[in-house]
C-alpha cells in the first residue's frame, strides 16, 4: 500500500515542480523565437530591428550592403521600394511584406503597410514622387500616386491613379 507521502504527492504536486514545468515550457518557446517578423517594420535606430537587419530609412530590412545604405536626410529613398514582383517572397528579401497587383496589372510592386499622418511611405529612387495609402484585402499599403498630375517614374505607368511596373516587352 503507498505511504501517503507518494498519495499527497500524486495529488498535488510540489510548487517547486509546477515553476520548473512552467520554466521548462518557457524556455521551449524563447528558444523557437525568430524575429524574421520585424523585417519591414517602423524603426528609428539598428536596435528596433532583429539580427541580421539594419534600420534603413524609417523600416528595417536585411542587413546586406545594397539593402543598408542609405542617405542621412529624414526622408531617405529606399532602392527596392516599388520595385515589380510577381509573390510576396519576391519583396521578402529586400524586406518588404507585399507584392501588391494594382488592379488589371499583370505585374505587381513591392510594398510596405502604410501608415498616415505623417505619411510613412519611403520614397522611391528618383526624387519628389508623390505616394499614397491604397487599400487591398483590409490593408492600407504604400503606392506611388499618379491621379493628379498622371506622372510616374521610368519604367512604370499610370493605372488607376497609381503607378504600376510595365510589362516587359
């Protein structure tokens, strides 16, 4: 017959043993953290983004030398930004969340979330371009802006009211 000890015991175990169970558990889930998840997001300086990242311009990308240099002024062009994709991995490496396909486009441009008020879209390679918030699938997205002077940079046009890459030949 078990003492009862071992009864108490099986009933209801130890608070030291629940804490090294809850610590074990812990621990299991810090190890399996990645924060791939912060590529893209909002950051003033390389500590808000994870390893292998760089703060360029107001978001964080890969940390690889095409992807981090960049200007010292507040409002710094980002190469990669709106550059034509056809998936969601394609903008992923340069740090970019989406490739959004503008309406009847056959291609699509890679894109940040945007977020107004102050406009937090980096701006494209080429100067003063407007851009603009967009809509798609419940997201507000960064696009460049064409509605009211219908200009966009080399290499893209205008497709209801934003810029789009056009189709190679």
């Amino acid at each position: 017959m078990p003492s009862r000890d071992i009864l108490r015991f099986m009933r209801r175990p130890p608070r030291a043993l629940i804490r090294l169970g809850l610590a074990l558990m812990f621990g299991a889930l810090v190890s399996c953290f990645d924060d791939d998840f912060l590529l893209g997001a909002l950051c003033a300086r390389e500590g808000d983004c994870g390893r292998d990242q760089c703060c360029a311009g107001s978001r964080c990308r890969p940390d690889k030398a095409d992807h981090c240099e960049q200007a010292a002024e507040s409002e710094r062009p980002y190469d990669w930004a709106y550059i034509a994709c056809n998936s969601d991995a394609e903008c992923l490496t340069h740090g970019m969340p989406r490739c959004l396909v503008w309406s009847s486009a056959t291609l699509g441009f890679c894109t940040d979330l945007c977020f107004e008020d102050p406009l937090l879209c980096v701006r494209p390679t080429g100067g003063a371009i407007d851009r603009i918030c967009v809509m798609d699938d419940s997201q507000s997205l960064c696009a460049i802006a064409c509605s009211s002077n219908r200009f966009c940079p080399t290499e893209y046009t205008c497709l209801d009211g934003v810029c789009v890459p056009t189709d190679a030949p």
